[in-house]
C-alpha cells in the first residue's frame, strides 16, 4: 500500500520473524514447522519463545475483543469504511459479534 516492500521491516530478523507470524496465523503444519526452525536457528530457543508468546498475545487480544464485540468508534468506523470495504473486513464472520445489545436486553442479564 505504500510501495515499499513488505518483507523490508527493517528489523533485524524482521523477515524471519514476519514468516513465523504469518504461518503461526494463517499457516498449515508445514509452513509452521519451517518457520519455526527458522526463528530457532537465526536467533535461538528464547527467542522462539518470545515470539511465539508475541503472536499467542496478539492472537488472545483479538479474539477477546470479538467475543465481547467491542464495536470501533464512530470516529474510526467512519474513517475506515472506505478501507474496510476494499479489504473486505466487513464480511468477515467475526464482524457479526460487533453488533451491541440494546440496554435493555444487558439489564435483563
């Protein structure tokens, strides 16, 4: 989106440590296993645990955030719509979770 390579992050080990989120996520097996051996071999066992708690965190957040449906702000809902629509956020089935139950229906709880 800005014209600049993605894998460049300019971090050391940057792209190594991008794989390894990337398969951690969207992944299979053997894309995992590849990068973890990766992250094991250019910076060792510690570091393949902090990693891996990184992407474990990221990942507890973001589902935490769906189960409770915490909605954007309108301030961010509107500026991102045109972003959201292009990439297809919106369809996501997670998005369903977003809607807020009336006061009402929490007070009954």
């Amino acid at each position: 989106m800005t014209g600049r390579d993605p894998t460049n992050t300019e971090i050391p080990h940057g792209e190594i440590l991008l794989k390894f989120a990337e398969a951690a996520v969207a992944g299979g097996e053997e894309e995992m296993v590849a990068a973890r051996q990766a992250v094991l071999t250019a910076l060792g066992p510690a570091e393949l645990v902090d990693a891996a708690a990184v992407v474990g965190n990221f990942e507890r957040n973001v589902r935490v955030a769906d189960a409770t449906g915490i909605p954007l702000d309108e301030f961010l809902e509107e500026l991102s719509a045109d972003l959201r629509s292009e990439m297809g956020v919106d369809a996501f089935a997670s998005k369903t979770n977003d809607q807020q139950p009336e006061v009402e229906e929490l007070e009954g709880t």
